[in-house]
C-alpha cells in the first residue's frame, strides 16, 4: 500500500491548535508534537462507520478494542498483560497528573529527568507535590544524553514518592537501553519510589537497531510499582480524540489511581476507542511509512543544520519521536523563539522543558518534506550575521 505523506492539508482555517496559534501571520508551526500528515486510511474509515451508526452516548470499551491493545503490546513489544490492568484515560497527560496524585501526598516529591516534556512538572505542582528535575548529562564523546545516577542517588530524601520516566524521551528523543531501564527499577525498588513510565512515543523508533523496552517488561518485582502510560494518539496523529491508557498490574495502585479519578476525570471520547482499535489492529502498514517518512525528514534535517545553520547544533542522534532538540546558545540570541517568529518559523520554548532560556528550541519535523524544507530555509535566512 502506498500513502501519502507530501500533500499538506489544510489546517490554517481549522480549529487546529498548532495553526490557530500563528493565524493571520505568515509562520510556519513546528512546535506542538502534532503532526501535518492525514491519519491512517483504516482509521478513517472506521470512525465514519461509528459515525454512520448516529448514537453517541457514554461508552465503555468493548471486548474488542481492549483486545486490541492487549495484543499490540504483545506482538508489538513482546509485553504480555492482562486485560484487568487497563485504565483508560482521555489523554496521557491526565495520567501523570492522576499518577501525581495516586502516588504521592501534598508536598511530597516527585522525580525527573530533565529536559523533558512540560507536564512532568506541571503535574505535580497541580497536585501540591514537589517536581525535583535531575539533568540528564550530554557525553560528547559518545553523542549521547545520559542518566547522572549520582545525582539521581542525591536528590532522593524521605519525601521522595515517585520517579516520571520518559521513555522515548522527550525532547532528546533517547530510546533508554535496557541496561539503563533495569537500573533504573533497581533504584525505585530500593527507595520505594512508584515508577510512571510515559512511554506514548514508543512506537515511533527512528533507529533500526533500537527497540522499545515497556519498563513494565523488566520482572515482577518492578511490576508492582509501575505505572506505564500509552496513547495512540502520537503514532497515529489523533490526539484531539482523547484516548489513552494506564497499565497498572497491582491491584491497590490501581485502585488508587482509578479512586484520583474520581469526579475530576472525564469520560474517553466515544471515538477514541474506535481509533485506537483500527490504529492497533489496522495501522501498520501506515506506521512503517510514517517511520520512513520521518527518518527521511530527520537526515535532511540532521544534514541541513550541519551543512547550512552554523551556531545551531543538534547534538545528539534522533533515535525516536519526530522531535529535534536543537541548541541555539552559539547564536547569541536573548529570545531564540521571537526571532525565528519573526523570520516565519514557530518552535517550541527549551525554557518550558527545563532548559536554560536563550539554549535551545524543539522543532516538530512531522510534516511534509516541502514544509520541513521551507522551514530551514528561513531559519537559514534568519540567522545573525557574521
């Protein structure tokens, strides 16, 4: 089958987020992980049969979409569970806040590898808890973003809860090892911590040689303390359908969690179910060419920052997401943001991640070839003199 991913569709005039943020100005937005690709045929056409049948009333899942995740994570990452496990959300940052809550009390601690996504911060303050960010380190020599585990050892203390992995990561898009990832369940198991494993990327692996490892795969031991977070919804670019789950194999932090919930936590999109069963048990033959599509896009964009934008350095390989970290500290700039929004490119703030202001952007390259291209081609024009 063949799909296409180089006809852009319309979304300036649509309720899109990404667009209606630079409505009426000539910018091009790379900054929310949204991607520019019309979502997968099989998708399509189940949600016009759902609609067809013309009653939207308060779901449940039914046998079959749960049966469908089950049977991803099996065949997919080799992760068997049981179907009892499942919480189902209407989105995956509704998780790490419920997680915050589920796991921790008022001023208690929550920790995370920085920089990352904005919510692994946001949530715990929402909670009352304390967000503790420990930096991940860049090893030149190796190219490579890496855990600090002595910093990590540092910033337990008695009020220590929680560990919010991210996995792949984002914004460095790291695919951890499993060397890295049972040592890491070592370390929560030793302090007691609840691990929340965000792993929403894990099916957008851009490195052959890399594989997806569910931290809930690793023994039982650490079973009994995660919590795993997945959505189809950054695969298969449906993120406004609102469907994510929770896989949570103990039975008390399950009900802990589900109790979080209670009169706070919306109902999942009646549509989202129907996505996330034809997304799992139909999708593929679209994923393998989105990954194609998006590791063609990240070697130009790897090739075209080295070759055409001195002072900005993507300093590590992309190994998963369609999300580049890029370092603009060389370029001087006091608002890297506002200037290339000037220049007609909009990225995302490294500050909201936990980066230091004016260091780095995030640039969203799921999208077609020719606006990934456009963009580069102003943030080249946009770049100061000398």
């Amino acid at each position: 089958m063949t799909f296409d991913f180089e006809t852009h569709p319309e979304r300036r005039r649509t309720d899109s987020q990404k667009w209606q943020k630079y409505a009426g100005k000539d910018i091009l937005p790379l900054w929310v992980a949204d991607m520019d690709f019309v979502s997968p045929p099989a998708v399509i056409e189940a949600l016009h049969r759902r609609i067809d049948h013309g009653i939207f009333g308060y779901a449940r899942p039914v046998a079959s979409q749960i049966e469908a995740v089950v049977e991803m994570l099996a065949t997919r990452h080799g992760w068997v569970i049981d179907p009892s496990w499942l919480v189902w959300l209407p989105g995956l940052v509704v998780g790490l806040n419920v997680t915050a809550l589920a796991c921790s009390g008022p001023g208690d601690e929550i920790l995370c590898l920085t920089p990352v996504y904005p919510p692994f911060m946001t949530a715990p303050r929402n909670a009352g808890r304390v967000p503790v960010p420990v930096p991940l380190v860049l090893d030149r020599a190796g190219r490579r973003w890496e855990i600090d585990w002595d910093a990590l050892e540092k910033a337990v203390t008695p009020r220590t809860k929680a560990f919010f992995l991210c996995n792949p990561h984002n914004p460095v898009s790291r695919v951890f090892t499993r060397q890295e990832l049972e040592r890491i369940a070592e370390f929560c198991l030793r302090h007691r911590l609840a691990l929340c494993s965000d792993e929403i990327h894990c099916d957008l692996i851009l490195d052959p040689a890399l594989r997806h490892i569910p931290t809930g795969s690793l023994g039982k031991e650490i079973l009994e303390q995660t919590l795993t977070l997945i959505a189809p919804s950054k695969t298969y670019n449906v993120p406004g359908l609102g469907c994510a789950l929770a896989v949570i194999p103990n039975p008390a932090l399950r009900a802990r969690f589900v109790q979080a919930t209670a009169g706070i936590v919306a109902e999942v999109n009646i549509l989202g179910y129907v996505a996330c069963e034809a997304a799992f048990r139909h999708g593929e033959p679209w994923r393998q060419a989105l990954l194609a599509r998006l590791r063609a896009n990240r070697d130009h964009l790897l090739a075209y920052v080295s070759q055409e934008l001195p002072g900005v350095e993507i300093e590590a390989p992309i190994e998963a997401t369609y999300l580049a970290w890029m370092n603009v500290k060389a370029l001087g700039l006091p608002d890297p943001i506002g200037h290339f929004e000037a220049h007609g490119v909009g990225l995302s703030e490294g500050r909201f991640f936990g980066a230091r202001a004016g260091e780095y952007v995030r640039l969203n390259f799921g999208c077609p070839l020719s606006t990934l291209d456009e963009a580069l081609r102003r943030m080249k024009h946009a770049l100061p003199p000398g």
